[in-house]
C-alpha cells in the first residue's frame, strides 16, 4: 500500500504534502518561533530572517500564525471527516441492505438535505446556534454524512444479492455480522476514497467559514480569518494574505492528489481481481 | 475435389496475436490458420479464455487497442485486412463483414426502433430512399421469421425478448448480404428451445443468402448442429480443425477426444462417474511453452511437454486438408493410442433410501402485488405469479432435478425452499419437522441440515475474506458441537474440518489462505460447494451450479456432486436449465413451466415416452454434439407469455405443438398419472400422448 502511494509522481507529491501538514498541526505549536497572539513587533513588516512571513497588522508573526493554525485546519475537518464517515457508513450500510421503504424514505431526506447549498446552510445554522468549534463539527458532519451514505449504499445496494450473502443468511448470521463483516471490506475501497475526498472539502469549508467570520473566535489563528483580516491591507503586506492562502491551496492539492492516487490504487487492485 | 478449386471467403493465415497486459506482451493467439469456403459454416470452438473471440475480431480487423498482430494475415476475399486503415475498413465493415454480438442490446441503439435502424443500414448500403428502406426493413423482419414485422418494427429494442432481439440482430447483419458474417456466441444467452429455434433460423438464412460464416462458440452442440467445419481452439492454438463429421466422430486429438467424453449426459448406475479433464485452462501469462496441452493430457509423453507440435495438416482423400497440433495423432488414427474416455467408478455408492428429507405442499409466491395505491393509480394491474401452489417431495439420498426455461418458476422454488424468499402460502417439512418459510425463524439446527449452492461462482464467495475464513466461520456457525451443546470449537478443531472440507472437494490444503480473486471459476464453485456441506447438511439446493463453468470443469464439478452424495449422504434438490447435466445427476425430474408443475417421474420417465408436450420439446431442443444425429424437431415457436397475464386453461397452449382444441384454452387440464407415479399435466389422454410420441 505504501509502495502503492511512492510509486506515482504525483501521488507522491500529494503524500508528501498531507504528512508535512499532519506533522506542522502536531508539532506546529512547538517550532513556532513565537505565540499567536504575541505582539512582536512593528505591524505590517515584510518578511525578513526575523519574520519569514512578515507580521500582520497587529504586529503578530504570520510565520507563527500559519504553524498555529495548522492544528485548528487539519483537526476540524478530520473530525468532522471521522464523524461522517462513521455515521454515513452505518446509515448507508443500514439502507442499502434493508432496502425497502426505510431505504426510499431515509434517502429522499438525505437528497433534499444535499439539495441545499453547503454554504447557506452552514451560515444559517452558525448564525443561529453560534459560531463555536463544536457548532463547525456538527455543521459539516451534518452536511458531509449523507454524501457518505449515498457512497456506502450503492455499494452495499451492489453486494446485498451476492451469493456470499445469502448465504450468510442462510447460516443464520446476525444482521450486524452481516453488515460489518461480510459487507464493510468491499466497501472499505471506496469508502476511503471518499473519506479523502470529504477531507479535502472540509478544509475548504472550515476555511470559508473562517474568512466569513463564523470560524472560531479571534484570536486564535483561523487560515480563513487571517485572509479576511489581511484582505483589507493588501496593497501594504500583501504577505500576510498570501501565506494563509498558500497554505490552504497547497494542503487542498495534497490532499486531493492523495485521493486521486487512492482512486487509482484501489482500481488498479480491482483490475487485479 | 471442387470446392478447393473455388477461393475461400476468408482465411486467417499464420496469425499471431500478442496483448499487452501491464508492461509486458502476452501470446493470446498462436499460429491461427484456417479458411472459409463460400456458403460454409465455419465453427470455432474453445473454452473461456481460449481467444475464440479474439479470432472472431481479428477477422474483421477489429483489434483491442492493447493488441499487436505479431505475423500473419486475415484475408478476406484476397486482400489482407491487417493491413488496411480505418478508412478502408470503413467501407468493408457491416457491407461486406456483418457481426452478430453475444448480446444483441449491444449492437442495438436503444434510442431507435428496431425499423429504423435497419433502413438505416440499408440506406448506407444501397442510397434508396427512406420509405423504400423502410420497406425492406420490414421485409428483412419478415425473413428471420418474425411474424409481424410492420408491429415489431416500430418497438425499440428493451420492448423485445431476448429472442427476438437476435433475431433482429442478424437481420441487421443481413440486410447487407456481407460475404462474411462473424457471430460470437449469439445464442449463449437465450432458452433452449429458443436457442433451438434461433440455431435453425441461423442455418436457413446463411445457406439462403450464400453467405460464408464464422460462427464462435463454447457450446460443442450448437456447433455440431450448425456447421460444416469446425476449428477446435485452446490456450489461443489451434488444436484440430476438421469436417464436422470427422471431428465428432473420429476426433484425432486427445482434447477433443476428452472434451467430447467428459460433456453431461444421463448414465447408468449411482456409481458411474463422468470422464473429466484433469486441471484448468492456462492463464494468458503462464501458458505451457511446448504443447499447450500437455499439462492436462492423459497421454502426454516427456516430448509434449518439451516441444511445441506444429500445426500438420491432414490430407489422406484428396479433399480438404485436416488439420491437427499433437505429437501423437498418428497413433490415435491408427489406433494404436487409445484416450480413455470410459466413465470412471466414483466414491462409494448411496442409493437413495426411505423416507423423504423435504416435503413441501402448495407454496405459492407472487411478486409485485397491487397494494391500496395501486388499485387506485393503476387499477389494471396484476401480480407476477412467480410460483403456483408447488408440491414437492425430495428423497432421502436423492436428487430431485428441476428444468424449465427461464421464466418457469424453478429458482423461485429453490429461494422458497430455502427461505431466501418467503412463499405467500404452503408448507414446508425437513425431516419430518414443520420449517418456518422466513429463513429468519428458522433454528439454527434446520439451517444445518438445508444449505445451497449459487449459481454464479464469482459472487458466491466473499473477495475480501480467506477461503479459510469462511470456510471456518460455516464451520463455526453449523456445526452439530456448537448448535446442539453451545460449545465453541477450538480453532484447531475448525482449522481440521476446513482442511478436510478441502480435500472433500478436492482443493489443496494452502488454499485455505488463498482470496477469490486467485481462483478459477471452477475452483471457486468448489469453495462454495465445500461451504454448503460445512456440517453434512440433509440437503443441498443447487441453482444452476455449473452454467457459469467451462464445459471441461463443468463435469468435474457434477461428479463432485455425484462423489458428495455418496460419501456424506446427502440430498440435493438440483435447479438447472440443462436437461443433460441435471439427467447425469437426478433420480427424479420435474418439469416446470411459468410457475407449475407440468409434469413429474424419474428419469427415464421424463426422457422416455409419453411426456408432456413441453418436456418432449425441451428434450428435443437440447443440442447434441453429433453431426449425424436424428434432430429432434419439435419447435416452440412464440414467446413465454408474461407471468402477469396467465394464459386461461392450460398455460402451456399459446406455444403447444400439441394442442388438442378449444378445451386447452379454457379448461385447466387434469394431472394424469401415466403409471408408477409418473405424473403429467395435460389434457391429451395418456394413451394419446404415447401413441402421437412413439
């Protein structure tokens, strides 16, 4: 699986962003040269060895702010990621083999909860219950489990009439059985796509939410309100906009190439089968 | 003689084909040479993975784009097609080569009428105007028996039955009068007696248009009722190629030979055992260097497996030269070698004994029942009746063998049995004890006893789980220790029993760790029937367990059936569209047709005279691979009317070639019993039937 992943230029590319990522959200705070909220200097300096990414216009340092907020960036959107997978795996798991009404009526709700616009629910929803880390969790998982579940129900829908099933069935296997041991496997492939995939989408929209003003509150270091903050100053540290904005881009295409390279693999072990 | 004077149509000339797979070039075909007279029927016969198709394609100049013509040429009419471009193709395609696909939806535009796609070839080929087209579409229609054309060609394609879509498949490929018409597999996926129909209709229409065919197929007796010249194909070389008489009479090569002697068939007593080929097919990637063969061979020498044997061509009349690829075919023809292919003695015998393991009264199932809505929105509609008040009884130590077409009910009676779908009314006992009809109710000592064999091996076993595995999760689920006293079986004592289920069903004990997706099809079957017989059931439901399989593994996997019987005593209720295999392996037959019973007997019964008209023409529709055989030539023609709209009377008289009158239409008819329980539907006296059947 790993030769797998080095194997493509660019998936390797795409690896080895996603590890520089994960290792700057578990490790970022502690190689920052200072804190995020620390005032350490004149505002609006261009970069320079002191401050490789300049300050911002408080006089923080941006290097410092984009290590920072590694951590909130890579740790909302995974949550939320586990917490779709998980649910939108049983739920699809669920559907997909009962089938029936409870399938037709669980996925039509699912389709008109999909039919709104990410965004405007999103803001909705924050506006009313308040912006807060958990408040974001709930948001994009609410909105991420039922793409999962459509996912994980065409599979399940695909293997449900096999031969292994029914006889499964046929031993008198228990429904959970069934579910988690016979089913989830094939699924797995395509599930870990799609996880890869949601990752990517959360960031982006923990990202949004951010520069809208709904991410969390000031002053931690938010990538999506460090490019609000900074839009205003642009034409004087145009710095402290672009390294937020290249963070986000450059861990969005890592991911992305990863997933890209995961679809690959998981097609090319299929064509092996 | 003359037809060597006159030019084939078409020839494939020392033809070599790699594929690349990955980064490397694999041989899919090797030295491939034979040619098509005019007015011939040129068979091409191989098992899965032979290159059969790929030949089929080469002829038309219609590669993968993964392939390479290594040497050779395909020539029709004189020019080498490989060597011509897209552009000249163009113009020899569907004018002067027609193809008829396995699947006809394939070569059909869904967004069209059957009509217009026809004139529409028409118009390419000649330039006349669209209604004259049209006219001759229709009357195309008319030639390949299609008894309302001006109906059928205004329906699009999904509005046809599979039949009828071959047939308007080959009147496209007709309507051009092409030189050549290539047909792969064409009737693969229809009924039997459709098959039989279609078969017929192929062999009229060919020799009627002058026309030269390649016919590709699996199926040694379609071959031998339809073609004149037959080329034996395996592992993407020719093995033989002969006259039809001469290949299934006097077949030379000791494939042939054993492929021929291994085909189902009934034979006498419990104990007797299909001839088989030992082994599998080889993968693309790892094909025998020397003859092809010689793995599998009963009578390979240390020089087949050393040295490839070329392609010798065969002329001791003067007439068109035999070809073969053995070592050893002159002592074959002299008779000097003999191939055994007398049947074997298998594993101890089992007569079927007292007492019934199954009894099941008056199932009834129909799906798709109108509810409250429907009645409102759609107050004509009717049920499906899948199943019709089902009576059966299965023998301790027997097999019950159910045929029918498809549409007749037969595996909805196998899921009822089983419970995999729940009958709306009947019952059901198990060794004498009432079976609840959901699987769901049932206690885990009646599922012991009634397991099932799949139909189609590639979804019957989990890809993403060992063999072993769960192999050992039916052993732990089903076995007497765990269900009667609810102790567990250590791991050790599992591992034991899935070695011995391996063995039982004759696989080496290191595939207990092995995946799916490293097995054959064969093999994969195998691992299932293993599985079923995890805890010595009572009785095994098989559906279709070998009409996915190769010909040369399908005997393998019947006389495991067989040995399985024998061994561990158990009963099978065996579900198959093929009369033969089902005849090799049952004691009693019962016939069905759109949900009931038509008539019921052993073997010989059923085989023998009278019979119901139904099974008379089942039998007769079966294709025997025997050029020189009496063809049986009782037709159904018509389609199998919908389960939705019943016909009155005897549901079998819209297509009866035996229809009596007016009472057949309106008056279901008696069962009648033509002695020793053998027992027949129909309205037809039994004297009747005996005398109209002798």
């Amino acid at each position: 699986m790993i030769r797998l992943l080095l194997r493509r230029p660019l998936t390797l590319i795409g690896t080895l962003i996603v590890t520089l990522f994960l290792v700057l959200a578990l490790i970022g705070s502690l190689i920052a040269p200072y804190g995020y909220a620390e005032l350490v200097g004149r505002p609006r300096q261009a970069p320079s060895a002191d401050h490789l990414f300049g300050t911002d216009q408080l006089g923080r340092d941006v290097f410092s702010r984009v290590l920072w907020g590694a951590r909130e960036i890579i740790a909302l959107p995974a949550v939320t990621t586990v917490l779709s997978v998980v649910f939108g795996t049983a739920l699809g798991l669920a559907i997909g083999y009962v089938g029936g009404w409870v399938d037709e009526v669980v996925s039509r709700a699912l389709d008109s909860l999909l039919a709104i616009p990410a965004l405007a629910l999103a803001l909705v929803m924050l506006g009313v219950f308040g912006a807060s880390s958990i408040g974001i969790i709930a948001v994009i998982t609410l909105l991420y489990t039922p793409i999962v579940t459509r996912v994980v129900r065409a599979a399940t829908l695909s293997a449900r009439s096999a031969g292994y099933i029914e006889a499964a069935r046929l031993r008198g296997e228990s429904l959970t059985y069934i579910l988690f041991r016979e089913i989830l496997p094939g699924v797995l492939p395509a599930l870990t796509v799609e996880a890869a995939l949601r990752f990517s989408y959360a960031i982006f929209l923990t990202a949004s939410l951010g520069f809208l003003g709904l991410g969390v509150q000031p002053p931690s270091p938010d990538w999506g309100r460090m490019i609000n903050e900074a839009r205003g100053g642009f034409s004087q540290m145009p710095w402290a906009l672009w390294f937020p904005a290249g963070a986000i881009a450059l861990l969005v295409i890592g991911v992305n190439l990863l997933s890209d390279g995961l679809r690959r693999i998981f097609r090319y072990e299929g064509e092996l089968r | 003689m003359a037809h060597e004077s006159t030019r084939p149509v078409a020839q494939a000339d020392a033809l070599t084909i790699e594929y690349q797979i990955g980064d490397r070039w694999l041989n899919v075909l090797h030295d491939i040479t034979f040619h098509i007279q005019p007015d011939e029927i040129h068979g091409l016969v191989g098992e899965s993975g032979s290159g059969k198709s790929t030949v089929a394609l080469a002829m038309m100049r219609y590669l993968a784009p993964n392939a390479r013509v290594v040497s050779g040429r395909a020539v029709l009419d004189g020019d080498d097609l490989l060597t011509k471009n897209d552009g000249e193709m163009r113009a020899i395609w569907g004018r002067q080569i027609a193809y008829v696909p396995q699947d006809p939806l394939a070569a059909l535009n869904p967004s069209y009428t059957v009509g217009e796609q026809i004139a529409e070839v028409v118009r390419q080929g000649t330039r006349v105007r669209r209604a004259a087209a049209w006219t001759s579409a229709v009357t195309i229609l008319r030639t390949v028996g299609i008894a309302d054309p001006d109906v059928i060609a205004r329906r699009y394609p999904h509005q046809l039955s599979g039949g009828m879509q071959q047939r308007v498949a080959i009147a496209m490929a007709l309507s051009t009068q092409p030189r050549l018409l290539v047909l792969d597999e064409p009737t693969t996926a229809l009924d039997v007696t459709t098959q039989a129909v279609i078969v017929d209709l192929f062999r009229d229409l060919i020799r009627d248009n002058h026309a030269a065919a390649l016919y590709v197929s699996h199926d040694l007796g379609v071959i031998a009722r339809l073609c004149s010249w037959v080329t034996v194909l395996y592992a993407g070389e020719i093995m033989a190629s002969a006259s039809a008489i001469d290949l299934f009479k006097h077949p030379l090569h000791p494939y042939t030979i054993s492929l021929l002697a291994s085909l189902p068939r009934p034979l006498t007593g419990s104990q007797t055992r299909l001839p088989t080929i030992s082994g599998a097919a080889p993968s693309l990637s790892d094909r025998p260097h020397a003859c092809v063969f010689a793995p599998r061979c009963p009578a390979a020498l240390a020089l087949c497996h050393a040295e490839k044997p070329p392609l010798e061509q065969i002329n001791d009349d003067g007439g068109r030269s035999r070809m073969i690829r053995c070592h050893r075919w002159r002592e074959i023809a002299s008779g000097d070698l003999v191939i055994d292919t007398t049947p074997m003695q298998g594993a101890g015998d089992a007569p079927p004994r007292d007492g019934y393991v199954l009894q099941a009264h008056h199932l009834s199932k129909s799906y798709d029942v109108p509810n409250a809505l429907d009645r409102v929105l759609a107050p004509g509609k009717r049920p499906i009746h899948a199943a019709d008040d089902l009576s059966i009884m299965v023998r301790a130590r027997s097999t019950l063998g159910v045929v029918g077409e498809s549409g007749s009910g037969k595996t909805t009676l196998a899921r009822l049995i089983v419970g995999l779908e729940t009958a709306d009314a009947g019952s059901l006992e198990l060794l004498d004890m009432a079976l609840d009809l959901k699987v769901g109710r049932r206690p885990r000592a009646a599922l012991r006893e009634l397991q099932m064999v799949f139909q189609n091996p590639n979804s019957a076993i989990n890809p993403y789980l060992s063999i072993g595995a769960q192999l050992g999760r039916a052993v732990h689920r089903l076995s007497k220790e765990s269900i009667e006293t609810g102790g567990r079986l250590t791991r050790a004592q599992i591992a034991a029993r899935v070695m011995a289920l391996l063995e039982a069903v004759r696989l080496p004990a290191d595939y207990a760790t092995r995946y799916a997706a490293e097995l054959s099809g064969g093999e994969k079957q195998r691992v299932a029937i293993a599985r079923a017989f995890a805890a010595d059931p009572a009785l095994v439901v098989a559906d279709e367990p070998t009409s996915a399989l190769d010909v040369s593994v399908q005997s393998v996997i019947l006389n495991l059936l067989k040995d399985l019987r024998a061994t561990r005593g158990a009963s099978y209720l065996l579900i198959s569209h093929n009369l033969e295999a089902v005849a090799y392996l049952a004691d009693w037959i019962i016939v069905m047709y759109l949900g009931e019973i038509v008539e019921t007997g052993t073997v010989d019964q059923v085989y023998g005279v009278p019979s119901h008209p139904y099974t008379e023409a089942l039998i007769s529709a079966i294709p025997v691979p025997d050029p020189t055989a009496l063809r049986g030539d009782i037709r159904l023609h018509g389609e199998v009317p919908s389960p939705r709209h019943l016909p009155t009377g005897c549901r079998f008289h819209t297509r009866c070639p035996r229809k009596i009158g007016a009472i057949c239409e309106t008056t279901p008819p008696p069962i009648q019993d033509a002695g020793d329980d053998h027992l027949i539907r129909c309205h037809i006296p039994i004297e009747e039937l005996t005398r109209l059947q002798s």
